[in-house]
C-alpha cells in the first residue's frame, strides 16, 4: 500500500485498525505544512486504501514550556496559510488554540474514538517525543508516527556520531539510496477522497475550532508569555517558500563568502521555518538541485568526509548542504537516539574534564541571567547579539558561537552558563528547542569539537572566541549601531 519509506514509518502501539471508524486522523504536531510531507502522505494513503475522509487536526497548546506570543503567532500564522490551502481539497482541517492549560486535555483520544487509525508525526526533541508516547497508550486504534524531518530517515543507523566529520563520511557513503525517496509535493492534488460531512458536535462544541480573523485577540487572553512579543517575521508555508526563492536567487550566488559576515544579512533565513515544519528539507534540496541542474550520477566516488566537491554542484550550493543536511541532520540524529542530548552530562569526556579542572578559575566579569537577558555586559558585540535574539527571534549564525562562548566566560559554572544558554535562546529565538539549535549551544562547550590549546583560563582546552578577534575577522561596526540598547 505505502509510497511512504517504510523506514520513516514506526508503529506507535500495538492496535489495529479499526474499518469502522468514520474516517483517517492526521493528528500534525511537528511538520505543519501540506506539502513536501511524509505523514500526510501517510494519512492519504490510509484514506484512499480505506476508503474514508482525512480529518486533519492542528493542536496549539499553550502550557509547553517557554510558551510565549512570539511562538504562538508564528504558529499561527502556519495554521492560518494550512486553512487557506486545504479549502481547496476534500479534507477536513481542524486547528485548534488551548484557551487555557488543560483545556486541550482527551482531545486526540476524543476524536480517536471516531478514528480508523492515528498518523502522528516524529519529531525527536522537546517535548514531541513523550506527548506521543503518551497520546499512543491513550488512543482506541493503531497509531503511527512518521519521520519527514531530514533527507537521512532518523531510523537509517543505530551509530550517534561524536563529529561532523564522520557523519559527513556515513552521509556521503550512505544517503544517495534515500534521495530518491521524496514526499510528494502536493499529495492532495488531484486525489480523489472522501469528504466528511461533519464532525460531530461533541467535539467541535468543547475543543471549537480557531476563528482566524480573530485569533490574535484571543492570543492576547491566553495563559502564556506575554513580555515574549511577536516579531516582525512572519510564520508559514507561503513567507517559508518566499525565503527560499529569495535564497536561491539572491542569497546563494554569494553565500560562501558573505555568509560569515552579520552586516550583509546572507544567512538562509530558513531556519524558524524548517523548525517549525512550515517548509521542508526535501523541498529546499530539491528547489536546489533543480537550479543548480544537478542528478544523482554527480555524486563523486570519494567518500572520505570531504566538505567539498562530493556533491558535485556549486560551492556556494555544497557550502550550503554541509549546513543544511551535515550539521542540521547531525543534532537529529544524537536527539533521536540519545535522551540526554540537552543535559550537561552529554558532553565528550574530554570537555567535561578539562571543564571541571578550570571550573575555578578567576572570572574577569560574572552576570546574573536577568543581566544576560537583558544585555547588560561591559561587551558591546555581545550585547548587540542579545538585542537581536530579544528583538527578532534570531541571532547572526557566526555571532551566535560568540555569544554562547562569552556566556561560559562569564558564569560561575559551565553549568550554570549551560543553563543560560538554553533559557535565552529557547525563550526567544525562533528556531530554538530545535536538535539543531541545542548543537550549537553545546558546539560551544566541546560537543562535535576537539581540545583546542594553548590551554585557557575558563575555557581550558575548549575551542576561545574573543569579540575583538571577531571584529577583526568580520565587520560589525554598523551590527552594533543597529542593535545598540536603547539611549536612556
């Protein structure tokens, strides 16, 4: 029956199917875009081997942690680009807003009694993996959860890689027999499916659905963060595929050599998107690989964890890649198979020894949180950092390494400074809570990295960044003018 890999596919319980169910369920927690998406390609193949309507149900929570306006909108606004496009095709599309903790309480069990199975999606971080765990002991039916997170599927080695290196090695011998294995781009173009008439009134009543014209005066009611505020950046599908043509056709041509430099804004700018599910890897790569003409018989033979030339495409394009698939796939796959990927005691043996023994040493500076997040250091770079991440959900790639890097050099502990780290940066950035983004914050004390020397004060013989060798490599003059505290 399935087009779907059967190695992005994992039963969740041990039910079965139950045909009398009035229709499929597609519970979409992780990967909340209608196109280029393996489990809603699961769910229609359900459907149509069923012969039963798609109901496609949205959750918005509101009591996860470090939830705030800023990601709530964001949500939404993918929520509100889903309603627009799914009107279009006989499904039935039902987003839902928690007004207030518990509210969202037995809904996906409620509207699993009416269900043939359950399609969930596999996302292998924050709090994802535990809610479906929880929600397969709970519902009546089989329940499946369906990997559509990288273009290597979570499942294809058992191996954690400790380097970049020999991931990109395992990639280069190993990924080709999965690119061909892409979701559709639009599965419910031209499907034919049974529509549902209505749900029934027991659930719309208590779990009513989101009324989009209005969903920002709501946003203003609900029991979450509200000092977090939205950014200028919206959420979804459409503004997601807008950044990347914008990338590929503006960006990309100089990505190599401007990528690196906070001034000239050549960054992808995908990250919040992918994060969130509102675009896809598989459709970057495959926008990509159509501009850049490329076939899989360009692939070379030398499989030795090179980062260039084994694509054989641009090196703007490869220089990409090693971010988007090498680094990106990287944190999914420690998070996927390691559940302590977020704690302090992930670290390499070496990094945490050669932190313990510098663990006392004299700090220069030493902030409080509260100090940090307010971006109240004597250093003007890193301050222009933390106004960034507060004001626009995002940080310069290049100076988010120095602004993790500082944040050890100024804490008590390692610790403690782990701890900052995760607070700020899940509070605020858009693309935070992500594998992706805790590789970056632990890159930074020694996770991927080997020992650097000549052995430091603080950093022992963890990798040094200084803000003044910063400004030398690259420009931030006009970087901190545009991100300078407010003039009292």
């Amino acid at each position: 029956m399935s087009t779907t890999p059967d190695i992005r596919i994992q039963a969740c319980n041990d039910l079965l199917i139950n045909p009398q169910g009035d229709f499929v369920l597609y519970w979409m927690t992780a990967f909340r875009r209608v196109r280029w998406n393996f489990s809603l390609d699961r769910a229609v193949e359900w459907a149509s081997q069923l012969n039963k309507p798609l109901v496609i149900v949205e959750p918005l929570r509101c009591d996860y942690r470090w939830a705030s306006e800023r990601f709530h909108q964001f949500i939404l606004d993918g929520m509100s680009d889903n309603d627009t496009q799914l009107e279009l095709y006989p499904v039935t599309y039902y987003p839902y807003l928690e007004p207030k903790v518990g509210a969202g309480k037995g809904m996906l069990n409620a509207f699993a009694q009416h269900a043939c199975v359950v399609v969930a999606d596999d996302f292998p971080c924050f709090f994802l993996p535990r809610m479906v765990e929880a929600a397969a002991m709970q519902v009546p039916v089989k329940m499946e959860k369906v990997d559509s997170n990288g273009l290597l599927p979570l499942r294809a080695t058992d191996r954690v890689f400790s380097k970049a290196f020999h991931f990109r090695q395992f990639l280069q011998k190993n990924l080709s027999t999965h690119l061909d294995d892409l979701p559709s781009p639009s599965v419910l173009e031209g499907v034919r499916l049974t529509r549902l008439q209505a749900l029934p009134s027991i659930l719309t009543k208590r779990w009513p659905r989101v009324d989009f014209p209005y969903f920002s005066d709501v946003l203003k009611t609900i029991l979450i963060d509200h000092k977090v505020l939205p950014t200028a950046q919206l959420g979804g599908a459409l503004v997601g595929e807008e950044k990347l043509r914008t990338l590929l056709a503006y960006r990309l041509p100089h990505y190599s050599e401007l990528r690196n430099q906070p001034e000239q804004n050549s960054t992808s700018q995908l990250s919040p998107y992918l994060h969130f599910g509102h675009i896809s890897v598989h459709q970057v790569f495959h926008e990509l690989i159509e501009q850049e003409e490329w076939s899989l018989a360009s692939l070379s033979e030398k499989t030795k964890g090179q980062r260039e030339g084994w694509w054989g495409m641009s090196a703007n394009a490869e220089a990409w890649l090693d971010q988007l698939i090498t680094w990106r796939e990287l944190g999914f796959n420690m998070s996927s198979k390691q559940t302590n990927y977020d704690q302090y005691a992930s670290l390499p043996e070496w990094a945490k020894t050669t932190l313990a023994e510098h663990a006392d040493d004299p700090r220069d500076h030493l902030y409080s949180i509260e100090e940090f997040e307010q971006a109240q250091t004597h250093d003007p770079l890193w301050n222009a950092a933390q106004i960034q991440l507060v004001r626009e959900g995002v940080v310069h790639n290049y100076l988010r390494m120095l602004w993790s890097k500082k944040i050890l050099e100024w804490s008590p502990t390692p610790q403690d400074a782990l701890a900052v780290m995760i607070e700020l940066n899940n509070k605020y950035a858009l693309d935070g809570r992500n594998p992706n983004s805790y590789s970056g914050i632990f890159w930074c004390l020694g996770r991927y990295d080997r020992a650097w020397g000549p052995e430091r004060p603080i950093y022992g013989k963890i990798r040094y960044m200084s803000s003044d060798n910063t400004a030398r490599k690259v420009k931030v003059k006009n970087y901190i003018e545009t991100y300078s505290p407010p003039k009292k």
